[in-house]
C-alpha cells in the first residue's frame, strides 16, 4: 500500500516536472518562425508554421491535460508520445536538422524510473525516426542523387543510436526503480516501528491515566485520615478537659471530706472534754455528800 503511494506520488510530480519541460519547448517554434521571417535562416515558413503547428499541440496539450485532472498514467504516456510528436514535428523539415534532440522521449522517460514506459519511449523515438526522416531526407537537395539510400543510411545509424541509448536508459529507470523500491520497503518498516510506538504510547497513556486516577483516590483517602484525625484529636481534648474537671472535682470533695473528718475530730475531743468534765462534776458532787 505504501509502495503503491509513493509510486503514485512519483508520476503525478514526474508528470509536472515532463508537461512544464514540453510547455517551455514550445518558444522554440515562434523562435523558429521568427528567424525564418526575418531571412536568418532560407526556411519555407508554410512548411514551417505548419511543422511548428504540429509541435505546439504536442508540446502544449500535456500541460492542459495535467490542470485539467486526467488519470496520472495515461498522462505519462500521453508525455511520451506527445514529446516524440514536438521533435518530429521538427525532423520533418530539413532545413532545422536537429539529431541529438530526437533522444527527447528516452529522456523524458527516466524521469518515472519506469523501465516499461522507458522501452515504450523507445519504440515511439524509433517510429519518429523512421515516420519524420523520409520527408526530410527525400526533400533535402545535398541527398537528390540517392534519396532512398541515404534515407536508409541515415535513419539506420539513427536506430543503431537510439537502441545503444535505450539500453542505457532502461537500465537507468531500472536502477532507479529498485531503489525506490527499497526506499518503499523502509519506509514500510518505518511505518510499522511507528505503529507500534503508538501502541506502546497508547498503553503509557492508559498506565498513565490509571496511575493519576490512584493518585487522586490515594489523596482523597488522606484527606479523610486527615479529617479523622482531626475529630480524634478533638474528642481527646474533650475527654482531656473532662478528666480535668472531674480531677478538680475529685479534689475539692477530698478536702471537704478532709475538712468533715477534721470538724469530727474536733468535736469528738470536745465531747471527750464535756466526758471528762461531766466525770469530774459527778465525783466532785458525790464527795459533797459524803462530805455531808
């Protein structure tokens, strides 16, 4: 799935990369038309509109299909063969001669890294070839002795060219894909390493969760110790102050019984006195009479 992602990823920026190079090729044809008008180069400027009509479609129409949102790989081809339109379109006429240009479809292609459009860039730059060198070759006075022959000369030291070319650019895009592929495959095993660090801070989350929700029972429970402890200590006032009074009460009742017991004392020595007195009295009264 991811390595499906990233490829997709890759043509639709290839693909802006391809239509904006094929969009700026485009002011080689009013630069061409331009130099033929003003007599820089002896161009048939019919022919030559015409031929730059012809590669301004293909140079152009990538780009409008790209903003108007077609499917990403129809449109990489549509690149190709429409990049081998713009420079046939230019190999038509003799008088521009352009070579190395030719090349542009293979070129284009190893920009996707794709070994499969690469060999169909290939098949269109020798279709090109072929198709575009024979009204040049044909109509070009320097080859008027032998046009037929030079024609096959010609086109197939091109086609020996492009087939030397398309195997370096195939093995190219071939290269090139097996490292994306790679990269594909890491960042797979990047995804996965990320999944599971998510499911390992999801767990921390939970632990964490479970732990503060402790915490705030544990602070709760010592906030009720607290509370407890608070009544205990004030009913041990309570009972402290009681246990004083009824000390103080326990005092003050034993220094009344003491007093009692001192106020007894006293009157048990003074009607030991009145005892003694009254014994007294009896004896000195019973000497009267005898005395009498």
């Amino acid at each position: 799935m991811i390595k499906q992602g990233l490829i997709s990823t890759s043509d639709e920026i290839a693909n802006k990369f391809t239509t904006n190079i094929l969009l700026f090729t485009t002011i080689a044809f009013p630069i061409l038309i331009f130099l033929g008008w003003i007599d820089v180069f002896p161009f048939d400027i019919v022919k030559l509109c015409i031929y730059c009509l012809i590669g301004t479609v293909g140079s152009v129409s990538p780009f409008i299909l790209r903003k108007l949102g077609v499917n990403q790989s129809f449109l990489k081809y549509y690149v190709i063969v429409m990049s081998g339109v713009t420079v046939g379109a230019l190999n038509l006429n003799y008088q521009v001669g352009i070579y190395m240009t030719l090349i542009l479809p293979m070129a284009i292609s190893c920009i996707y890294f794709d070994k499969k459009l690469t060999l169909v860039a290939a098949g269109v730059q020798i279709v090109i070839t072929i198709v575009t060198n024979y009204p040049r070759i044909t109509s070009n006075p320097l080859y008027s002795d032998d046009p037929i022959g030079n024609y096959i000369a010609i086109s197939a030291g091109q086609l020996i060219e492009a087939f030397i070319l398309s195997v370096i650019f195939i093995r190219i895009a071939k290269r090139t894909r097996s490292i994306l592929n790679r990269l594909s495959s890491s960042e797979k095993q990047s995804q996965k390493y990320i999944n599971q660090l998510q499911d390992i801070m999801h767990r921390s989350k939970n632990a964490s969760e479970t732990l503060s929700t402790s915490v705030k029972q544990l602070l709760q429970s010592i906030e009720q110790t607290t509370l407890s402890t608070a009544n205990i200590n004030h009913n041990a006032d309570n009972a402290s102050i009681g246990c004083e009074q009824n000390l103080r009460y326990i005092e003050n009742t034993n220094t009344t019984v003491a007093n009692i017991s001192d106020t007894l004392e006293s009157i048990s020595a003074k009607t030991q006195k009145l005892s003694e007195i009254s014994q007294d009295t009896t004896a000195a009264t019973e000497e009267n009479e005898k005395i009498n």
